[in-house]
C-alpha cells in the first residue's frame, strides 16, 4: 500500500478492529501504518496487543524490537532477543528472515555494532544449516557494511572479496550497490561487469553495469550496455525499467558537456512520466548548466516544475514554538552529501566543527544510504543525527515537528536523494536553502536561501522564489581540514599553461569557444583539461571536436584523468592559470586554486551559479580578473598572462592573503550564519503556498 493511502487505510482497519479489538491481521497491518507515519507509540501499541492476539508469532515481538530500536528505547535489543528465540523454535527459515530484517534495519539506522552481531549471527546460523553459496554472500555484504560503519575498513574489504565469490544476479547486483554508495567505484564497476558476464542476458545486469559506466563517465560503453539492456526489457514489456534507461540516457547527454540535449530528453520523458520525482528534479539541475536559457527563463522553470508540489501543505503559523529569548535555536539540516571530497562535505565540515553549541542545537537528517570516514565524522560533531534515507515523507516531516525546529536548512536542493516534498508541503515555521543548490529551488515553502553581495545582489532578487539572505564575504567558505602544502616559490619558466579542471557538463560549447578564444589570444599558451570523463578515450575524443570546431590548436591541448585530491592540488603547480567554466561556474575548485596562489579568471552572469567565480574572487581582492563577455574574458587572461611578475606574487603570497577573510576563515563564517540563523528564524515565513 502506498504511504500516501495510509490515512483512510488506518481509518477502515480502525473500522474493524472497533468490531473485532483482538484481530492479528489488523493490528499488524495498523501498527505498521502508525510506525510509516511516525505516530510510534500508537504503533507500539498495536504491536503489544497483536502479540497478546498470537502469543505464538514471532512477528509482533519483531516489530515491536526494531519499532522500540529505532526510537533509541532499552527494551528494543531484549524484544528482538525474544523474536529471535521464537522465531529459532518455529523453523530455521524463520530464524533466517528475522534476523535478515534485524541486521537491515540496524544497517538502514547506521547502528554499526548491531548490525555487526545480526550479521555474525545470521551468518552463523546459515554456515550450521549449509546455505548456498549465494546465501553466504548476502550475509558477508551485510557484515562488510556493518564493519564499515565500525571504521573497519580492512574487514570490511576482506568481506566484501570474500563476497565476489557470488554468482546469483541479485547478490552481485547488491554487492555492486553498496560498492557504489560507499565510493568504491572501481570495484562496484568490476562486480557489475562480472554480473554481466555469469548473466548475459539479464537486462538488470546490463542495465547496473550501463548505469555505473555512466556514473564513472565512460558513456560510449555505457551506452553499449543500455542498448542491450533497453532491447531486453522492450521485449518483456517492462516500462518501469525502460523509463529508467531513459533518464539514464538523459544523464548521459548531461555528461557529455550537451545540457540542453539532456534538458530536452528529460523534458521529454517528464510527458509520458508523470509524478515521476526525479525527472522534474534532472530538469532543474540541468538546466543551470544550459548556455540557452536566461537567468530568468531558469527561474520560471523552476517554478513551473515545482509549483503544485505546496498543495495541502501546512501553514508557517500552525507550528507552536517558545519565544527565543533566552533558549537555543533548534535547527535541522537535511543532507546527503557528508561524503569524503564532496563539495558540500568540503565546505560544511568545518562550520559543524566551529557552530556554537551554546546558541545553536543542531539537528541533522542524513538523507543518504552511502557512509564513509567523513560521514562518521560528521555524525560526531552534531548533537542530534537522525538516519531518514529509508523513511517516508510523512515519517520524517513527524519527526521534524517532534523535534521542535525553529529553522530547517536544506543543504540538497534538487541534487540526488532530495526531499523537495518535505520542504514544499512545510516540515518547520521557516524554511531555508543554503549550500547544496546555486540557484532558485522554485520549491514553494522555501523561505530564504542564503547569498552573498556578489552572488545574489539586491538587483537580481527577482530571479528568486525565496527571499535572500546575504552572509558578509562569499556564501561558501573554504577552510580545508586537509593540509596541502602551498606550490613552489618562484616565477615559472616556459609557455603559459591554462588549467581547467571540471565536471564534463560544464564544459559546453560557449566554454570551449572560450578556451579556444584564450589560446589563440596567447601564443604558445597550452591548455590543460582534467575531467573525470577523460578516463574515456571516447569522451576525450568528443571534447577534442568540440575544441577543433571552436578553433583551438589540438597540438596545443591536453587532456588528463580525474586525480585523488591531494594530487590534484598537487598538480596545480603545472598551471598558471585556471580558467573558469561558463555559464556555471566552479565553486569548490575555484577556491581549490586560489588556496593553492593560481588566479582564476571568470565570467560574470546573472545568475547564482554564474557568479561564484566572481563571488571569490572579489573577496580576494582579484575583482580585475572578472569578465562581463566573451570578448572581455579573453583580454583578461591575455593580459594576465604577460604579468608573469604578479603570477608570481600570487603563487607566493596568495593564500596569506585569503586565511583572515571570511571566506576562508571558518571561525568568522560560522559566527556570522549563526547569526544568520537567528535573523531567518526571526524574520518568519515568505509566504504559504497556499496563499500565493
């Protein structure tokens, strides 16, 4: 049943268990409602009396176990102990499935050690009954997430090797994911290709090994194992399936640098895909990185796409809190991306480490399956962490409002596992957008999102939904926790070398036009472009035409693979300068370079994303280096280019410069967004959808 029928499910099972207080079935089905919507102690409730019902089930001790674990409450472990022990005196099959669905849940919840002995047990039990092959693996991959969340990590490779053993289609397909959400790329891809291989002509193994070779940028053979995947399922007539190789195509337009291909496709699809979440979500991402669309044409699809998701949602003024005066603000963020060398990772961490506990209580909501070292450490520094990546819209908006949030900031916008419901239907008095989206959400209950001077001036507020809230200096503040060491003193010799290193997306035709216009501007210069896609001959071969057509010298231009961060960082040594992206600009490695003294020149647009660059770059003092136009832009990085004394300068002194600034300074930029928080709350609602 689906969550959005549970109020008139629960109102007919009430209906019956009115005539028959005592039904199993209902009460079951009832208990399992009330714990979707987040009404836990009606839930628990109906579990208790259903074991009343059939004190010889296992299955009301079982959900009362996990419903009173989840709530963090002592007595769930010794409810699940007597589930396990009923369920061992019914059949070993019994046994198995429950504590399958304990470790599950545990590992859902991020309760490493408990999901460490369900997996040991589980384990155990299916080596003493002589499972299959395919049936250890399961219990392997389940113990390899639980030690990963232990900081196990050796362990948990061993478990995870151990479990490539597997044959059967869904056990690889399983090993694959949890590779992949937990950034093991190269070896979900490896998994994924073996899958394929035992199983040929599966089209979900066609279809997961199509799907990782896109996310890992290598879209020629990507689209190889699509096509396969698609012919595969037409033939079984399974539409779901091909509306997910559509959107994945889609994506795979996106990453060959071509956003309006990708915006067109999945405009296309959002016709015949109704009420399909992700597709208007792709739309609006995508659309930031077209060089078609005005800042304006981008605002009004944001608000078209999102428009009717306020219906029924509730009033700022329904939600009751205490005055502020002399109490703690409560605030909740809603994040998925406190992941190791992930943008909003970068720049949160730091302002988790330094928010004042004395005037903020901070409530977070992980809205993501995949866990690493950073996400462990991210959980450390907040005082409230609430796993939600498996639960419900209602579930979670229940669990905001328990939790008294005078502010929800949303740190994912319409980036993947988004929760744009929850915001749109209002889950707190005031509603804000800061980091994880550079623009307009559109969403309607989004109060604020928060700018700069330079990112959002007062001229350009019309190109929002939400009203703005600037922070002094720049919106993003880089204040690495890593230690990279500065580049070499020292005027470097040889023909300027111009760096750019991006995401393929943002590498369209008016960047490359650029770039082009750039080198023919500087005689001898050289080009250096790194990319994830350019693991893939393919890819490097379509930006190599996109560069000819635009007129580059291809003697001229190199091409590189993706880096781990210290080497990337590392590698700025070789360029001079960095060249920004056009109309989205860079973000995390534009203040990557300017830490590392190599000056950035970069286009000003209208929009959020088309004013970053020029954001940080006015805060360090290089506003000089901001184009207004493609004719500027390559006057700019000429001139800079002959200045071989200040390219100097700045690789010497550049980042002594940025350290007492607030968008380099983590102390200052906390201390002013927590002040920001106090004048949002305070400040109240934009406006209820409803109303407007």
């Amino acid at each position: 049943m689906r969550v959005g029928d549970a109020p008139s499910a629960i109102s007919i099972l009430s209906e019956l268990l009115a005539a028959a207080p005592r039904h199993y079935t209902a009460l079951m089905e009832r208990g399992r409602l009330y714990a979707a919507a987040g009404r836990q102690q009606d839930a628990l409730i109906d579990f208790r009396n259903a074991g009343a019902a059939a004190s010889y089930k296992f299955e009301p001790m079982l959900e009362l176990g996990l419903l009173l674990e989840d709530m963090q409450d002592d007595e769930g472990p010794a409810a699940l102990r007597m589930a396990v022990a009923q369920a061992g005196r019914q059949s070993a099959a019994a046994l198995s499935e429950v504590l399958r669905l304990v470790a599950t849940r545990r590992l859902a919840r991020r309760d490493g050690a408990g999901a460490l002995e369900a997996s040991d047990m589980g384990l155990q039990h299916a080596t003493t009954i002589r499972s299959d092959e395919n049936e250890i693996c399961r219990w392997l991959i389940r113990r390899g997430e639980a030690l990963l969340m232990l900081g196990r990590s050796e362990e948990a490779w061993s478990a995870f090797s151990a479990a490539s053993a597997a044959t059967a289609q869904d056990v690889l397909a399983r090993l694959g994911d949890v590779s992949y959400q937990h950034g093991l790329m190269e070896e979900a891809e490896e998994v994924f290709r073996r899958a394929w291989l035992l199983h040929p002509d599966s089209a979900h193994a066609a279809f997961n090994l199509g799907k990782i070779l896109s996310t890992r940028w290598k879209v020629v053979e990507a689209q190889a194992a699509l096509d396969r995947a698609e012919q595969l399922y037409r033939a079984a007539g399974n539409q779901p399936m091909l509306a997910e190789i559509g959107i994945t195509k889609a994506a795979m337009h996106w990453r060959s640098g071509n956003a309006d291909a990708a915006f067109n496709a999945y405009s296309a699809l959002r016709k015949g895909l109704v009420g399909h979440a992700e597709v208007p979500a792709s739309i609006a991402m995508t659309s930031l990185y077209s060089d078609r669309l005005s800042a304006a044409e981008i605002r009004d699809t944001h608000k078209v796409l999102f428009a009717e998701m306020g219906s029924g949602a509730r009033k700022a003024g329904s939600f009751v809190r205490p005055p502020l005066d002399g109490r703690r603000l409560r605030v909740g963020m809603l994040g998925a991306d406190m992941k190791r060398f992930h943008p909003v990772n970068i720049f949160m961490q730091p302002v988790l480490r330094e928010l004042d506990r004395s005037r903020i209580e901070l409530f977070f909501y992980h809205c993501s399956t995949g866990y690493d070292d950073q996400t462990h450490l991210a959980r450390q520094r907040v005082e409230h962490w609430h796993e939600v990546a498996e639960w419900s819209d209602e579930r979670l908006a229940v669990q905001m409002d328990r939790d008294g949030l005078d502010l929800l900031i949303d740190l994912v916008g319409h980036t993947s596992t988004n929760r744009a419901q929850v915001l749109a239907r209002r889950a707190a008095p005031v509603q804000a957008m800061y980091l994880g989206y550079p623009g307009t959400t559109g969403l309607p209950n989004v109060d604020w999102i928060i700018g700069d001077d330079v990112v959002t001036p007062p001229e350009l507020e019309h190109l929002y939904t939400e009203r703005v809230f600037r922070l002094p200096g720049t919106v993003f503040c880089f204040a690495p926790e890593t230690d990279f060491p500065p580049l070499p003193a020292g005027e470097r010799t040889g023909p300027i070398v111009f760096g750019s290193i991006n995401n393929a997306p943002k590498l369209n035709t008016r960047t490359l036009k650029c770039y082009a216009g750039v080198l023919s501007a500087v005689p001898q210069s050289r080009l250096s472009l790194r990319a994830p896609s350019f693991v893939d001959a393919a890819a490097v071969d379509h930006f190599r035409a996109g560069l000819r057509a635009a007129g580059a010298d291809l003697d001229r231009v190199e091409f590189h693979p993706p880096l781990p961060l210290p080497d990337m960082m590392a590698a700025f040594a070789d360029i001079d300068i960095v060249l920004d992206s056009v109309p989205y600009c860079g973000g995390t490695t534009t203040h990557q370079a300017l830490w590392m003294g190599v000056p950035v020149v970069s286009m000003m647009g209208e929009g959020f994303a088309a004013r970053m660059g020029a954001s940080f770059l006015s805060a360090a003092g290089l506003s000089d280096l901001i184009a207004r136009d493609d004719a500027e832009y390559r006057a700019v990085a000429a001139t800079l280019a002959k200045d071989r004394t200040r390219l100097a300068e700045l690789r010497r002194n550049l980042r002594s410069r940025l350290i007492g600034h607030e968008a380099w300074n983590a102390v200052r930029h906390t201390r002013a967004l927590e002040d920001a928080m106090f004048a949002m709350a305070q400040g109240g609602a934009h406006r209820d959808a409803n109303d407007q």
